[in-house]
C-alpha cells in the first residue's frame, strides 16, 4: 500500500460510536485507506488493513510526543490517532488508537488502545463475563485495585418493528444510566443509578397532540416564505366554503351580535389540548382561523381583509380584541373605536404581511396559555420569544422554537407523565438552548430523572446497550478495559459475519442478539 493511498480526517470523536465513550465530542485524527472509483470517480472511504501501516503509525504517534527524543523537544500534544482495521487478524480488531498523556504542559506518556468486535449471538453463555473482563484488565496493568462501572441505554419511545420490519420514527426517547458495582452481565440498572432522558423529537407526527398546532404554524411559515422568496406553496384548504364566503358569514355573524367561542368536540387528547386550546379568541384570532383554514391565493387574503377594512370604516362592526396584540389589523380596530382608521392599501405583500402578523399574535397567546397555565416558566423568561421587535421572519423562527418545545413537553407528559419538577426543569433548559442556538429537530435534549419514575417501561426490557468498565488508576494515568453490547454494530466500516442480521435481530423475538465490543488500553510511559 502507498502513502498516497492513506487519509487523514479531523472529526470530534462523538461522530463514531465506538469513540465517543473515550472520546467524546474533542477532536480527533481519523486514519484510513482511500480507494477511488474509476467510473464514478467518487472517493470510497475503505478500512486500513492491520499490517505494518497501523504500526508505523502509532510508532509515529508516540514518537513525535517523546519529549526525550531531542528533535522534537517542546512539541504541542497531538490530538487522539484513530486507526480504521479490518478485523483479519485472530482477535477481530476494528480500530487501533493512540492519545497522549499530559503531567501540567509536558507529555509524559501515550495510551495505546485497541478495539475488538464480534458479530451478534443470542447465547447468553458465550457472552464475556465480568471475572473474564477482570482479568484482562490485571494482565494488562497488574493494579492493587480495581473499580467496575455498569452503564445501559433502554429505547423507551421510537421506532417499532411490526412483522420483523423496522418502522422508522423520526422522534426518540432513550434513556442512559450509569451505576457502579456492576454483579453480572446484563444486570438490569439498579434504582440508583444515575438516569438521563435523551429527548429528540419531530413535529410532524400525526398521532400526535400537537399536530392541529403544527398545521398552523406549517400555514404560518408558507406566508413567512412567500414574503421571503415571493412564492407561496398553498395547501388544500380545510374548509369547503370560499374564504370570502366564510369571511362575509363572520362578519354577518357580528352584526347580528352572534360573536361565538369557537368550538370543538371533544377528543382523547384534550387532556392536553384543553391547555392549547383557548376559549377567549377574540376578533382578529378568530378571523386568522377561518382564514389559514380557506384562503388558497394572495387575491383570496386581500379579498377578505378588504371586508373586515370596510366594515371598521364604516363602523359596522366593534370587535372587542386583546389588550397586548399588536398586529396591524388590531391596530386598526383600536382606530375604529374612535372612528379614526388610516388609510391601508391592500395590494402588494401587505395583505400577506397583515395576515401573518394575525397568526404570530395568537400562535404566541396559544404558547403563552399553556406554559403560563402549566406554570412551567413566567413571561420574563419568554421575553425573546415573544419580542415583535425583531423582524417577522424571525419571530416566525422563534414560535418555531416554542412550538418545539411544546412537542417536547407533550411526550414527556402523556407518553412518561414525569412530575411537575422535572417538567419545568426541562422547560428551562429548552428555553435557555434555543436562546443561543438554531432551530434542530434533531438535537437531542437532556434530562436527568429519578430511575424509579420510568422503571416501567425498562425493567422488563432488554436494553440496546449494556456495558462493564474496569478501571484503575488515578487522573490521566487511569486505565480501563471495558465490554459494549449492543442491538447493532458499534463500528459501521466492517460487515459482520452474523445469523442475526440487523433488519430481523430485536424482531417479535424475545431474545435479544448483540454484538460484542470490547475496548483495551495500554499505558506508555516516557522516561
């Protein structure tokens, strides 16, 4: 093999399973084989096979972090070197890796690990056992004592499989813990261990409660790009009757004095809904919901919007509307009450821009009824979600922020009815994240629980990870040896010779396969 056919990548660490729990999300060197393709000339990303390579470069490695070879006296620590194998030597290594170990500035010594794996087995028996992981560690560092760490990950929201098929979900809840004094392998985690919710969760699951809302604020965002791009995708509208139509019944309805709440029949999901949905709407929110349910056009927004201007002017009509609104056509019916409207010209984006500005006032009162209501936070710290002073693109981002934490506390409410406590805990930490980052339906959001809240939904369960540390040694010198089961492959550059391949293992079938991953670690020190 030719140098050139080697390539180095810089990629933090929590981007490869196997990594991530040495790790973590620092940085680290990724070696491996590059081959090309001739006809499509793509670059295929290959294993380095374990041969000399792998050994002249964490020879390499070491080298150059020895402060007691004089040519590279005072050099900077490196970061962590990760080499990609192929599992064709007796012992199934995948990886190969090398990091430094630091005394203050100065290098004192690199940790050597390897990374070895076996394809999945549903016998139990043929699983290492604790005595087995011991062992390796004592012939590896022969220490005075040891300690032995559990930790386990429990899938309890998800993807579901229906006739050995996995059916996919976008949203997740999964749930790590972490104990010590591990007895046995595949122990269940005692009641006292240290339990992390991870929450990841889509907004467009139709099962969901939150779904009506979603469709509002998908209508909401059509608007905020047609404003943006000039292009408005409209949706089948939900109500048979023309927008104008329906507008012109509304208002017939006040001058008749019909001002009604609107309302719905009752469903299993108003438990939560009764909380989303409020019973003061007032004109101009009640007009927003006829409207995103009819309009199919611009011309269908100014035709409707045109009735409502006519019938202030001429003072048809007195709606009464929330003291805090502050969209356009609020202001305009503040005007009528003295029989002072200035002059709107419905043409253009403005019809558009109105209509939007109706939708954030009562999508942001929605939010507020039920946060408040809940009382899981206080208006003050939902003042940069609620600010008009930004522009409406992004306040439109923002309520997309607050819709999604709402999808969030909907799971943890009906599906894991986690206490009062944990429910605000949460809702701080999701308001405090969204301050400062993007909207990410794919970020994961921790929370830590009480494992006695969820022991339903595990302790019958088999978990999709299970793992046992050994470790000895103290701050940078400490060592470990540890074992990783698992419903999948922790190393996706192998394929695993297996008679439980992944689409069928963790089927209908109550025993449970895993893949075996067990990670060593030598300590090197410079005199």
């Amino acid at each position: 093999m030719k140098s050139e056919d080697i390539q180095m990548l810089k990629m933090n660490g929590d981007r490869i399973p196997v990594l991530n729990m040495y790790c973590g999300n620092q940085p680290v060197l990724i070696c491996q084989k590059v081959s090309v393709s001739v006809s499509s000339r793509h670059v295929l990303l290959c294993n380095v096979i374990l041969n000399t390579w792998t050994l002249q470069f964490l020879s390499w490695y070491t080298l150059s972090q020895n402060a007691n070879v004089s040519s590279v006296d005072n050099n900077p620590a490196l970061h962590p070197l990760w080499v990609r194998c192929d599992m064709s030597d007796p012992a199934g290594t995948t990886w190969f890796g090398a990091e430094t170990v630091c005394m203050g500035n100065r290098v004192s010594g690199v940790k050597l690990y390897s990374v070895t794996c076996k394809g999945s087995t549903v016998d139990k028996g043929s699983l290492i056992t604790l005595d087995k992981l011991k062992q390796e560690h004592k012939k590896r560092h022969h220490p005075t004592s040891m300690a032995i760490k559990g930790s386990a990950r429990f899938n309890l929201f998800g993807s579901t499989v229906v006739e050995n098929t996995i059916i996919e979900s976008q949203s997740s809840v999964t749930v790590d813990f972490k104990w010590s004094h591990v007895e046995s392998i595949l122990e269940t985690p005692p009641l006292s261990s240290i339990a992390t919710l991870n929450i990841k969760v889509a907004s467009m699951n139709m099962r969901s409660p939150m779904y009506e809302m979603y469709r509002e604020l998908e209508f909401l965002q059509s608007l905020a790009n047609g404003l943006r791009t000039g292009e408005t995708e409209w949706v089948e509208p939900l109500e048979s009757m023309s927008a104008v139509n329906l507008t012109t019944a509304f208002l017939e309805a006040f001058l008749l004095h019909l001002f009604l709440k609107i309302t719905k029949p009752k469903t299993e999901t108003d438990i939560f809904n009764s909380f989303l949905e409020r019973g003061d709407l007032d004109f101009v929110e009640q007009l927003w919901d006829r409207m995103r349910k009819s309009v199919t056009s611009y011309q269908d927004i100014g035709d409707c919007l045109k009735l409502v201007t006519e019938a202030l002017r001429y003072g048809d009509i007195k709606p009464w509307i929330h003291r805090d609104s502050s969209s356009s056509l609020s202001k305009l019916i503040l005007q009528s009450y003295h029989q002072q409207i200035d002059h709107v010209s419905l043409t253009g984006v403005t019809p558009v821009q109105m209509l939007l500005e109706m939708g954030l006032d009562k999508m942001r009162k929605d939010y507020i009824n039920y946060l408040i209501g809940k009382e899981l936070t206080t208006l003050n710290h939902l003042c940069y979600y609620l600010s008009t002073e930004v522009d409406l693109q992004e306040q439109v981002i923002r309520l997309r922020k607050l819709h999604h934490l709402l999808e969030i506390i909907e799971i943890c409410t009906t599906f894991l009815c986690l206490p009062y406590d944990r429910l605000f805990l949460l809702t701080q930490s999701c308001l405090q994240h969204y301050k400062t980052h993007p909207y990410d339906e794919e970020h994961e959001f921790k929370l830590q629980i009480k494992p006695a809240l969820i022991s339903h939904f595990y302790q019958k369960e088999q978990p999709v990870l299970w793992g046992a540390e050994v470790s000895s040694g103290h701050g940078s010198r400490e060592v470990r040896t540890s074992v990783q089961l698992s419903d999948r492959p922790l190393v996706d550059h192998v394929i695993f010779e297996t008679d439980y391949p992944n689409e069928t293992v963790n089927g209908d079938s109550e025993t449970l396969a895993f893949f075996s991953t067990m990670v060593c670690c030598s300590l090197v020190s410079f005199a």
